[in-house]
C-alpha cells in the first residue's frame, strides 16, 4: 500500500466526524465499525512511520545490552497490557492453549485444559507451594489459588505484576538471574509458561553463552524445589526450517523466512530461542530428568487463529487501543511490532516449521547422592 493508499483510507476517519464528537470518538467509531482492523492499522503506521527496514542497522546502547532486560520486557508485554486483558480477561494467558486436535474447544476451554495438564503433572494439591517463573497476566497463578495452593509469581513486567496483585495474586517484579535462591524458601513445584524464550539474548547466543544461561537456570530452579519436585516448562524453539543467521533481515525478500524472523525479533527485543528441544535437555543434566514432553506446534496456531478471531474493537476495550497507539511515537520499533501482529508473523513461523514449541516436565534429581 502507497502513502497516497493510505492517506485516502484515512480520508474515512476524518469524514465519520460529526458535530459533537471529539476526534477520539469519531475514530472509536471507525474501528468499532471496521471490518479489517489490521488494515487501517496498517495504513496507520505507513503514513506515520518510516519504511520497514529503515532502522535495522541503528545502533544504540540497547542494541549492546545482554539478555532481555526489564525495559525490553515492558516493551514487550506493558504495551499491551491495558488491550489485551480487556479484550481476553483479567488473567488473560498470552501463550499457547492445549486442543490436542480437539477443534471443538473454546479458547477458555483450552487454556483451561493447559492449566489442568500443568496442575496435574506437577502433582498440585491443596496447601503446595510454587513458583511461577515469568507468570505474565496470573492466569497459572489464578489456578493455583482455585486449587487451594501458593503461588509466587516473578516477572519484568511492571504491567503484568501490577495486573496480578489488583487480582490478589502474589507477584513481584524480579529477575531470577539476580535473585538469592536463600531469600525464597523452598517449593514443592516450579512452573515456567513462555519465559524462556526471554533467557538469552542473540549478542549472548552469538558468544557462545547460551548453554551457559541455560545451565544457570536450571541450577537455580533445582536448589528451589524440595525433593523429587517437578518442574513444568513451556518455551518456543527453533524449528527445522530456521533460516541461517546470515539471512535473517529486514532487508531480505518480504516472503522469506528470513524477514520474517527478522520482523518477530523487533516484536521480542532481548530474545534467542533455544535451538532445539534435544538441546533443553543437555542443560537440564544433571539437575533434572525428563518426564514427558510434547509439541504444542499445532496447538499454538490454533490459539493464533482464536486470538484474532477475538480481536475485535469494542466499547470496553477501544480506550485502551488508542492508549496503545501512542507507543508508536515513543517506541522506535513499535511499528515493526504491529506489523508483525498484521502480517502473522508468529503464526507463520509455526506453519512453516520456522520455529517449534514444547511441553517439557521435568523431575528433580538428587545430585548429592553419587
């Protein structure tokens, strides 16, 4: 779509204005009325934005930082708070459901499946401490308290940790890599759901430190867990159409997998996935075995395709929508992060087997005895 293409689709918002209606009100209306949301977005942020790719070469000191960093999880996940609860709910789960094929399923049904699968792997009951790792909106947290157990939920998301606690769920803004395994007590379960993606950044996978972080991480969870506790991990990883790094650009031919890595990356600033499952499971030795795993490939894209069928602007929801779009103006990468949305990069990414997505239960292993 041209500049001239888009300026004439938003010829449309300034001829709904009528007397009496504040500008905010008149493009209310032409989203709530609007049978493609993502087009006018689209439009949106062409008459406003540069070129995708303009900025891909600019360096900065964040593009130097290490890992994801609190500020990079808020660009991530605070945008969309407000949006995204009012339009999925107050513990709205912002990771793949649980259909197993089953096409029949709600969203609610299926996320609620998940959550039950969670529960019942890491053997909760009544009375069970345990420790959500990157815990987003609350909604594992908001199943544990149901089940009668306690949940202690860590995020970088300032959004996310202010959602929980309004909700009554216990969340704190933390960042395990910093924190004193002797400062949290001891937990009975461990449950970590799309945060893992989030542990290494591509400067730490370009120096070799991913096994490392990796390692780091399980070390920590296992001095956490009581004996022969289990740990629930759901993460995103490489799939065996990954494009090589050298191909992975704004720059590349729009249809390629490359470009559309590229463009998912500007949508999780910090982030590397890990390379594959057989790699999870090299760095969870000796801390941990392996209990059961499965793809939540499939599953995933369905919960892309229920997502957007959801995504619909309401009355409840509309205010916050534009209080999103102001990112634009703040945010240099915030226009790549809805065209990532508009294009369904991550909905591609799975079709095309570009990335995977596991199920992963683990047991602790009691390393002292030799």
């Amino acid at each position: 779509m041209t500049r001239h293409a888009a300026a004439a689709h938003f010829e449309d918002i300034r001829a709904i204005g009528v007397e009496g209606c504040s500008i905010r009100q008149s493009i209310v209306k032409f989203f709530c009325t609007s049978p493609n949301i993502s087009y006018y977005v689209a439009s949106f942020l062409i008459l406003v934005g540069r070129p995708i790719g303009a900025c891909e070469h600019v360096t900065s000191s964040r593009a130097k930082q290490r890992m994801a960093t609190q500020s990079q999880i808020g660009e991530t996940y605070n945008y969309m708070d407000e949006f995204f609860r009012a339009t999925y709910g107050q513990h709205a789960d912002c990771t793949a459901a649980m259909y197993n094929g089953t096409h029949s399923r709600s969203l609610e049904q299926a996320q609620h499946a998940k959550h039950q699968y969670i529960l019942t792997q890491l053997g909760i009951a009544a009375g069970h401490r345990v420790l959500d790792v990157g815990c987003g909106w609350g909604p594992v947290l908001n199943s544990l308290k149901q089940h009668g157990a306690e949940g202690l939920g860590i995020t970088l998301s300032t959004k996310q940790a202010e959602a929980c606690r309004k909700n009554g769920l216990n969340a704190q803004i933390a960042d395990w890599k910093q924190l004193d395994p002797g400062t949290l007590g001891r937990f009975d379960a461990i449950v970590s759901v799309g945060a893992f993606e989030h542990f290494c950044s591509k400067e730490e996978f370009l120096e070799g430190k991913q096994p490392e972080i990796y390692k780091r991480f399980f070390s920590f969870c296992h001095s956490l867990l009581r004996s022969g506790g289990r740990f629930y991990l759901q993460t995103m990883t490489w799939g065996r159409n990954a494009p090589p790094l050298a191909e992975i650009s704004l720059q590349a031919k729009k249809s390629s997998n490359g470009y559309i890595v590229a463009l998912a990356e500007k949508f999780y600033p910090g982030s590397w996935l890990p390379r594959d499952e057989a790699q999870i499971t090299e760095c969870v030795r000796p801390h941990f075995r392996v209990v059961a795993s499965n793809s939540g490939r499939l599953d995933y894209m369905q919960t892309i395709q229920h997502w957007n069928e959801r995504l619909k602007v309401t009355k409840l929801n509309s205010v916050a929508l534009f209080r999103t779009l102001r990112y634009v103006l703040v945010d240099r990468n915030f226009r790549f992060k809805l065209m990532s949305l508009v294009r369904g990069c991550q909905y591609a990414c799975f079709e095309r087997e570009i990335m995977d997505h596991r199920r992963i239960v683990l047991e602790k292993v009691d390393t002292s005895v030799t």
